[in-house]
C-alpha cells in the first residue's frame, strides 16, 4: 500500500495475534455493510456484515475480492481479541453473490463481465431486479428479452458470469490458504476453470508449473488438504525441488547421494521410498542421470552441446607470426602475450583470454577489433550485462549489446530469435566479461554461432563464477583442451593504481599493501572492530568524507559492498541506513516490510523476461503513482513500470553484495569486511570486490576477516562436467 493510506479502523490486523478464549469453528453467513480494511498485497483485511439472524458482526480474514452488498458464507471461529472484542476469525470465506439490487449493478457494471457495461447492467437489474442473479446463473438464455442482447451475447455474458464466480470463489480459498492475490491470479492464469481440480489433485505440480510457488508453499497447501507426507506426488516434488535448488546454488548436476540426502532433509520420509520415487521421476525422463550424476534433463542436454561446440570450434589451423607482423602498424604496442592472443583469435575458432586488472585485455580487445575491420571481418561485441556493454562499447569505439539483445530474445516466446535455423551475422564474436556467463546462455550463444565464425571469450577466470548454473570460463581456462591465453604482465601505468596493484596482491595470497605518500590514493583501509561503529564509519564515508573528497553524488557514484544480505552487516540493514541517510523522500511505496522511495537506487533481483530487466542490474526510482500503485524505474537504457504486485523484484541497491555486483563498475566501492561474515570470506570474494572499483576503494573492518580472506583460496565447489566432457569429446 502506498504509505500515507492510514488505517483507521481500531480493528485486528494482519499479523496481530488473536488472543483469548475461541469457540469450535463454525460456518456463518450474511451480508457485508462495508470493507472496513484491506490488505491489498495479501488480500486480508476487516470487514463488517449483518449475519442471517440480523446480528452485527466483525469479521477478520482473507477478504480480498468481496465487497460491500455482497452475501457471504465464512468459516471458522468465534474469538476474543482483547483489544477489540468479539470477533470472527475467518480461515475461509466464500462469495454468494451480490445481496442487493444496487450491489448486483454495481457488480455488473465494475467491468468484472466481459461486455456489461454500467448502462447494460442497469437494463438487466431493471427488468429482472432480484431474479437477476438467478437468471445469470441459471437461465442465462432468458438475458435476450432485454433490447440490445442477442443469442451470441447472452452466451458471453453468461460464460463471462460463470467464469468471474468461478475465480472469485478460488481466488477467496487461495486467499485462505495464506497465498496472496499476485500468486493466486498466476495459478489461475495457468490453469483456468480447472485450477480448483489441479490443487486438490496434486498442489505439488504449482510447484514446477507456476512461477513464484516454491515447494515449500505447495507443501503447505498439501498439508492442509490433508495429503500423506509420502505421498508419491510429495516425494517426486521434493526430489525435483532439490534438484533445482542445487541448480541455483549454481550446480548443473548433484550425485546421487547427496542429492537422496538432500531430499531427505526436506521430506523426512525413509531414504527407500525417496529412492523409489528417483528411479521413477529418471524411467519419465524428468531426471536424467549420467553414471551417479543426476540431472535437470535440458541441462544435460545443453552441457553436452556447449561441450561439443567448443571442441569443435577448438580446431583449426593457426597462422604464423609472419602473417600477423605484416599488419604491425595496426597491432600498435602489443606484448608477446597479446600478440599470441591476436594470432589464435584471428586463426582458430576459439580463444579464450584471461587475466587479472591491469593485463591489457580491453586494449587486445580493442586491437583485435582494428585488425578484424582491416581484413574486412564482420566483428559482434557483447557481455553478459547492461553494464559491461556500455564499458566494452566505451572502450572499443565499437557498438556492444548484452548476449540477450545479441540474440534477439523474445519474452513472448521465451525463446531467442538467433539460433542454429537463423544464425547471427558475424566472422568474429567477441564476449567480454566471460565469468559472468552460465552454462545456459553460453549453450545459447554457440548455437547461434554461425559455422565457419570465431570466438573470442574474454574474462577474468579469478573472480566469482556466474550466478546462474555451471561455470564455464573456469572450466575453460582448466581444462587444457581449448586454446587459453592468460596475461599475466601488469602495465606500469597500472600498477600507478593501489586498486590494481592490490587486487593482484590478494589473487597471489598477499595482504594489501597501504601505500605510500608517493602512491596514488585510491585505496583505502579503516580498521573497525565493533560492529556499529563500522556501520556509522559507512555512513560517514558515505554521506559526507567521500562525496567531499571525490566531489561525487553518493547516490550515483558510490556502491556499498557486503559478502552477505543478512546480519547487522548484510545489505538489508544497511540499505535501510542508507535510504534514510541519502534519501529522506516522503514519497514511498510499501510491501510488507518494504520501503521504496522517490529517487532510491534499486535493483532487479530475478530475470524478467518480459520486462527485459535481469538480475542484478541497477536502476532509479523516477516516479511513484500512489493512485495507480505503481512505480517506474530508470534503467541506463530503458524505463520500466511496476505495480504493487511485482515490487518484490525489486530491492535497495544502496548496498550490494559482492556477487551482485560482478561484471559492474563503479566510480567509488566501500567494501565491508568483517568476520561475522566468516561463511563468506574467500580470496576470490575479496578479490571480485577490490576490482569492482575504478577511481577509489575504501575496505571497512578488521584485520582478521582481511587475513582470513586473502589466506582462503578455496573456491566453493561447483558439480559441472563442461571440463571433463572437453577432455573426452572427440
């Protein structure tokens, strides 16, 4: 709800327990005086109503999709609330139709009825009156007496009625199953009339059916419907459940014990029957297994074509170094190191360059452009994100898309338009940013790929793997089948920068250095042991000292870096600081617990398809339509409008995780360092932080989570075979 929308009712509310003697439940029945208030996020709310035996009552429950002059029929128990006296507290309440004639026009005409509008609803309450919530259900035919109506609308308008009925009555028991108006209307969306079916049949098929129905969800719904925790449909939902959390964990397969172990964490069922269902869901061919690795069957499918393409796109013949001296005039200062890179890029299929800041990679990349134009190549730049475009473009002189854009993907068919049937047009294809990219899109990518074009993979195999599942450019760069060079020679003119000096510092398992006078200042090392006082220096930094020094806009210019979203240190608290810090903005909207402003820097959270917005990028709020319930949000290359059901995707973006933040640059990173995020803490994390900065790092924490992070060089393990199926592919 928009804040300022007071509730004034003096009544229960949502989260306020109910406290005091209860009766057995009951089923009461009446008519609703007036919606006193309602929670539009989760559709409950506290309505009055006079009951059938003309006694006043109040009523607390899902509410949402009934209104006033409504005859409603509820279940479940007589309470005392000690604050507001008797009430009822409703678990489910079904609609039963407009109760008055002014109820049933007003119902009529609110557009709930495809093709009744105000003038067409009075002419049917006026010829029928009380009857007319009869005739629509029950003789419908009788609807062509009134002037206007024929045959053919009849039948729409009667089919209009039954449908609107239908939904509202789900709609009410979804609402009393704790599922909120946004998700009930998604599963009505997916299955129709025969959504009440489907949820009593089975809920666990929400699960893998509906967005935003996780298992946990169904199973609660399950629970309540009184379905057996080994019931085959549960199990083979938790298996599957599983599967897909270890894929978001960024795994494209589990082996098989760990994956029964996993389920038997969630289902506490016995290991057999657990064991029972995956010989099942593996004989349908929702699992697939190879030798003890199981798998979601499309990542199977496009782990083994990402492995086939790259070997293919390995072979070729290389040229001399004769060839690629000819055209010395264009390759400008290149070392020997990039000049290889060069040769292999322009010679075989497939090049895969690595290597730490500082390295040269965007001045290969740009030289290999030249060089590709002068032999007359048609030449595709891209990156995984929004942002690393624009920087590749920058750099290069050269237009630049995100992979997305490249391929022309199409949020209709949630498919993309460039593919093996339609190939992109290019010799050369050059994707910056590499580490970023998962298994998926890269399948995508090489699909695409014309047959007789080269890719030059260009990324820095140290940082974080991708987000999404597998993790490509590490497997590349290891597997020692496909053509890898690695820059390793730092340019004097970047080793002016402590940014860069120690990012490569903490790669080879040194502390940072803290400079000298002579050293230019761009970096930074505050020692805060006690928490609060590390998160007041934050806001210091942040509201005054950095935007003094570096005359900057915090809002614009600064990004906050945490290991983790939780903790007095994670990015929710300290976005809440920052918001009332940087953004004291009376105009807001609120979800739960949620507050977005006028003018906050937020960020998309999960991929959204149809509003081409990805997870991760960045934005600012530029409007708020309290009236509409909606908000739009400034994105570097686009505007995109949200309303109240989807701000979930949304978070603050004040304070970002590391992980969020790779691929992105920003003018000036305070990083937060500090062993209550010791889970965390690994050389490859800090690593990714220190390189997020272009002008000006500042670390924040203690000498021990510092220690403990350069010395940690264990990299989180992934369960990917890309590398293996690279060594064994002929």
């Amino acid at each position: 709800m928009i804040r300022g929308d007071k509730d004034r009712s003096g009544e229960h509310r949502a989260g306020e327990p109910n406290i005091g003697k209860s009766s057995p439940e009951e089923t009461i029945s009446g008519i609703i005086k007036h919606v006193v208030f309602l929670n539009k996020e989760t559709g409950w709310g506290v309505l009055r109503m006079k009951l059938a035996d003309q006694r006043q009552a109040t009523l607390v429950g899902p509410v949402g999709g009934v209104d006033a002059g409504e005859t409603i029929e509820a279940q479940g128990k007589w309470v005392t609330n000690p604050r507001f006296g008797q009430q009822f507290d409703a678990r489910v309440i079904l609609p039963q139709g407009p109760a008055t004639i002014a109820g049933l026009t007003r119902y009529l005409s609110s557009g709930a009825i495809h093709g009744v509008g105000t003038e067409l609803a009075e002419r049917i309450v006026e010829h029928f009156g009380e009857q007319s919530f009869h005739i629509l259900s029950k003789e419908p035919k009788k609807l062509t007496k009134i002037r206007g109506i024929g045959k053919k609308t009849a039948k729409r308008i009667a089919s209009s009625w039954s449908k609107a009925h239908a939904e509202r009555q789900l709609l009410i028991q979804l609402y009393g199953m704790g599922i909120g108006p946004g998700l009930a209307r998604r599963i009505l969306a997916r299955y129709g009339d025969s959504a009440p079916l489907v949820i009593k049949s089975n809920p666990y098929v929400l699960a893998e059916e509906v967005e935003g129905i996780g298992f946990l969800t169904a199973d609660a719904m399950a629970m309540d419907l009184g379905i057996a925790p080994d019931s085959e449909f549960r199990i083979a939902s938790g298996l599957i459940y599983s599967m897909r959390k270890a894929v978001e964990e960024g795994n494209t397969f589990l082996p098989k014990e760990k994956l029964l172990k996993r389920a038997k964490t969630i289902l506490d069922v016995d290991e057999k029957i657990i064991s029972s269902s995956l010989h099942d869901l593996l004989a349908d061919s929702r699992l697939a297994m190879e030798g003890d690795a199981v798998y979601l069957p499309d990542l199977l499918r496009l782990e083994q074509v990402t492995a086939e393409r790259f070997t293919a796109l390995s072979t070729g013949t290389v040229v001399s170094d004769t060839t690629v001296s000819q055209e010395d005039t264009l390759l400008g200062e290149l070392d020997a190191q990039q000049r290889k890179a060069v040769r292999v890029a322009l010679s075989t299929g497939l090049v895969v360059v690595t290597g730490g800041p500082g390295t040269g990679k965007t001045t290969l990349v740009r030289q290999v452009c030249r060089l590709a134009r002068a032999r007359e190549l048609r030449v595709l730049l891209c990156a995984p994100t929004g942002r690393a475009a624009r920087r590749l473009q920058e750099a290069t002189g050269r237009n630049a898309k995100t992979i997305h854009r490249l391929l022309e993907f199409d949020p209709a068919s949630m498919s993309f338009g460039r593919n093996e049937d339609r190939p992109l047009k290019a010799d050369l294809v050059v994707v910056d940013e590499t580490s970023m990219v998962d298994l998926p899109l890269m399948a995508s990518l090489l699909l695409a790929l014309p047959k007789n074009a080269k890719l030059m993979l260009v990324g820095d195999a140290d940082q974080l793997p991708p987000v999404g599942p597998g993790a490509v450019l590490r497997e590349l760069v290891t597997s020692g089948h496909v053509p890898v060079v690695r820059l390793s020679h730092v340019y004097r003119q970047a080793l002016k920068s402590l940014i860069v000096a120690n990012a490569h510092r903490v790669n080879q398992g040194l502390l940072p250095a803290a400079g000298s006078d002579e050293t230019a200042k761009d970096y930074f090392w505050i020692r805060r042991e006690d928490p609060d006082e590390l998160v007041e220096t934050i806001m210091e930094l942040v509201g005054t000292r950095i935007p003094a020094r570096e005359n900057v806009d915090p809002i614009e210019a600064i990004q906050v870096l945490t290991p983790m979203n939780k903790g007095p240190l994670g990015t929710a608290a300290l976005n809440r600081r920052l918001q009332d810090l940087l953004n004291p903005s009376q105009i807001e909207v609120c979800k739960g617990e949620k507050t977005l402003r006028l003018g906050d820097r937020v960020m998309q959270i999960r991929n959204d398809y149809q509003k081409m917005v990805f997870n991760g990028e960045q934005g600012t709020i530029v409007s708020i339509d309290g009236s509409e319930e909606k908000l739009h949000v400034e994105f570097p290359d686009r505007m995109v409008e949200y309303d109240s059901n989807e701000l979930d995707a949304l978070v603050l973006a004040y304070a970002s995780t590391i992980h969020k933040a790779q691929g992105s640059e920003f003018p000036v990173v305070v990083v937060v360092l500090h062993t209550q995020h010791y889970v965390m803490l690994r050389r490859n994390l800090l690593y990714t932080a220190l390189t997020r900065g272009k002008e000006l790092v500042v670390v924040v924490g203690n000498d021990r989570a510092m220690a403990i992070a350069v010395k940690n060089d264990r990299v989180d393990r992934r369960y990917c075979q890309l590398g293996m199926r690279l060594s064994r592919t002929p």
